[in-house]
C-alpha cells in the first residue's frame, strides 16, 4: 500500500470508513542524523499557514516523497475538507511536542465551529516534514466492555498472522471449554485499522469478538497491514485489495485451521465495510470456508460511493458552498477518470483521485453481489437502515443478487449506522464519536446462524 492509498483510504473513500478529515501519516525508512531541537514554535506556525491557505510554504518544506504523496492542491483539498466538515476555523492550542523513534511529531489541537481536530507535523532530523495528520482528537472516554461480554466465558491469546515481512499481530477470543470451536475471521474496512476496528470510543471489532466468543464462537482479529507496515508498502506503486486485504484474510484463515481448538470445517469470515465488498473475493479463494458475513458491505463502486457521501453529507443542511461543491466536482471528475483507465496507467504508477490506478482497475467493474452468487457458500447480509455510507440501497442490491437462495439470509436493523451503533434521527460523522457498542441483537443472529 503507498501512501496515497493509504492517505485515500482515511480521507477520500469516505463512503467506507467514517468521516474524519484525515490524512494518512506518511511513514519511510528513518534518516540517520541526530535528533532534532525542539519544533513546537515551527510547527504552530506551519498551522498558522495552514489557516491562511499558504500552501507552498507549507509544501515547500516536504521531503521528497512527501512532494510526491502530497502535492499543494491535495494540501488545500485536506483542509478544506476539515472545514467543510467541522466549520470554521477558531483558533488553535499550543503545540506537544513527541518523540516518535527517529522522528519528532508535534500535535496542534484547532478549534472548528463544529468540532476540534489534531494537526500532526512530523519532522525528519534532516528538519524536512516527512508526514501530515489531520484527524480528531482522542477521545477522553476509555472503552468499556458490553454488558453481554461474559469474562468467564472465554480467553484471549495474542498470534501471529501470516509470516515474515507482512507478519501481522492479532488476538484469538476463544470460549472457555476445549471446543472444538466454530470461528469467525473480522476482516476490515478501508484504512489502516487496528484488530478491534476503533473509531474514538467505539470498537466494533472487540465489541463482536468478546460477544461472539462469550458465546461459544471463537473470534480471530489482527491488526492491518496498512496499520503495521505503512513504511514497507510506502515503496509499492503497484498495489491492489489482495495485497491491502485479501492475502491477510487468507492467512488469518489458516491460521484457526491449523489450532487444534477451532473446527477446520467450520471457519467464517465476517467482512465489514470494505471487508464485506471483498468477503466474496475471499470465499473464491478459499473454497474450504464454511460461509461469509457481510457487514455494510458496498456493491456500488468505491468512486461513486464516494460522490454519493459526499452529495448525502454536503447537503444535509440544506446548503452547498463553493468548497463543498468543489469536493462533489472532484469526485465527479475521479468517477470519470476511473472510467477511462487503461492497463498502461497501471504500468506507469499513475495516481487518480490520490490512488494508484492499479487499485482502480483491480475492483472497476466488480460486482461483489454477482460474485457471491456465484459461490456455494453459505452468506448472511447484514445493514443498517441508517448507514449512510453503505446505504440500504447496497442492501437491496445484495438481495436481489442472492435472493431466493435457501443458504442466504439478509438481516437490516433500523437504529444502526455504518459501525453498527444504534442511533436516532439522520446519521452524521458526529454520531460516530459517542461511546455505544453493538447491539446483543446482532451478537446473536451472527452466533444463531454460525450454530445454525
């Protein structure tokens, strides 16, 4: 994964991960100078240039892969998307400084209309900005488990998924008993996430692993590749979902086949967001999977997901300035280039809309649902009626697929949003930072449908 595909992944496929005004931290292989002074006051004024669009000065003092990943126009797109989102710009707290291995970060925290956000500069020892972060700041909230998480009723084990340069480390929740267990797979959505897929407070991955395995269904999750290895996929220009997702899920699923606690026949993979486009792609290359979930899995393509969010959020007020319908022209004209791609834009690492053309052309015409009803596998849909990012109509598109099939069920819950919270009213990003956890009705279909 480069960091374009990475930085889109956060910030640009809006339509499959929450949406923050995030920019990917660009990572490489660490320069051997002393360590830099201090850079608070550098990095205060870098925001002070930020608020006043001077762009250039801010790009000029990029290191040369970061001049590649982040030219002056995806600079202004970053952070007139941060005010399209929380408003405008208030003022900014004092900077905390980092030390991050060979790299010092400093974090600034800057008050919006409508919220906060952290910018991070990151510094090299050379003194040049090696990466950029804007996303908002942790939550003060530490997570807590659910109610119908039973401690008793299972174990947690760290593992290793896969081998060697990609290894990637996870957590194996098996029940309490010697099994052996059915198991469940938690395969990701876009960006790079941790195993329990956190967003603020909220952790929809732990949240399913300490239910399913409270109740006797193992649950193995691990950290993605893109959240492990940013600085060796930095180097790749040729990437596709079977290096970002596919080959890791493949991996995790070996991995339960081989403990003598998991039933080998009975290994599921539960896909959410960018995880249940792919759970088909997955079963295809693994014709031993006892069967998918698919979790607010898109079927529409990744480039219209992406306008139809952005048109769904810019006029939720009932409003579109000038900034936000630049934003909805921009993913106008990435549908567009996608369209147009040709295998010798692959070859020559071309980027659209921040995204090697490779990964374009790896999923433009993929029908996850088509490619579902082509397996023989057991599949149950899972949606909720107030996702605003993979909508109901990506349901009814699965249904219409697989309709009729005796081994499919479809299940949509009217309260739930993209992470699976219950909400109420229209769903904005904002809901995604309130503390919640997965409702026990979810938990339960999903181990009533393992069992069954």
């Amino acid at each position: 994964m480069t960091a374009r595909l990475a930085r889109l992944s956060l910030a640009a496929l809006v339509a499959l991960v929450p949406v923050s005004s995030a920019m990917a931290l660009r990572a490489q292989t660490p320069p051997t100078q002393a360590a830099a002074s201090s850079r608070v006051t550098e990095t205060e004024a870098l925001v002070d240039a930020l608020v006043a669009r001077q762009f250039p000065k801010i790009t000029a003092l990029f290191d040369d892969a970061m001049k590649g990943a982040m030219p002056d126009d995806s600079l202004q797109k970053a952070w007139d998307g941060a005010m399209v989102q929380l408003g405008a710009f208030a003022r900014r707290g004092p900077g905390r400084e980092q030390r991050r291995g060979t790299y010092t970060a400093v974090m600034v925290l800057c008050d919006f209309a409508n919220g906060k956000m952290d910018v991070t500069f990151v510094f090299s020892d050379t003194g040049r900005i090696a990466g950029l972060q804007m996303r908002p700041p942790a939550p003060d909230v530490s997570y807590a488990p659910p109610d119908y998480a039973v401690p008793s009723a299972y174990t947690d084990r760290e593992v290793t998924v896969g081998g060697g340069e990609w290894a990637l480390p996870g957590t194996l929740s098996l029940p309490a008993g010697t099994g052996p267990f059915s198991a469940v797979v938690l395969v990701h959505g876009s960006g790079p996430n941790d195993r329990d897929e956190s967003f603020g407070p909220n952790k929809t991955f732990k949240d399913l692993a300490l239910g399913l395995a409270s109740r006797g269904v193992a649950v193995l999750r691990y950290d993605k590749r893109t959240f492990v290895h940013r600085a060796k996929l930095d180097a790749f220009t040729h990437v596709t979902v079977k290096e970002e997702t596919i080959d890791d899920a493949l991996a995790a699923v070996a991995l339960l086949r081989r403990d003598p606690a998991i039933d080998p026949a009975k290994v599921f993979v539960l896909g959410h967001s960018l995880g249940g486009m792919l759970a088909p792609r997955i079963a295809a290359a693994d014709p031993k999977l006892a069967g998918i979930i698919v979790m607010a899995g898109p079927v529409r393509s990744l480039d219209q997901a992406v306008f139809d969010q952005y048109t769904y959020l810019f006029n939720a007020d009932g409003t579109v300035t000038a900034a936000e319908q630049k934003r909805i022209d921009d993913a106008r004209e990435t549908i567009a280039a996608v369209a147009n791609l040709t295998a010798e834009d692959a070859k020559s690492g071309r980027i659209i809309g921040g995204v090697p053309a490779s990964y374009w052309l790896d999923l433009r015409g993929f029908d996850p649902a088509a490619a579902a009803a082509r397996l023989p596998h057991r599949i149950l849909v899972l949606q909720g009626a107030r996702d605003y990012q993979v909508t109901v109509e990506d349901f009814e598109r699965w249904k219409t697929g697989l309709g009729g099939r005796p081994n499919v069920q479809f299940r949509l819950y009217p309260a739930l949003n993209h992470l699976f919270l219950p909400g109420t009213g229209k769903s904005m990003p904002a809901e995604y930072s309130v503390p919640g956890h997965v409702p026990v009705e979810v938990i339960t279909d999903i181990v009533g449908w393992v069992k069954g």
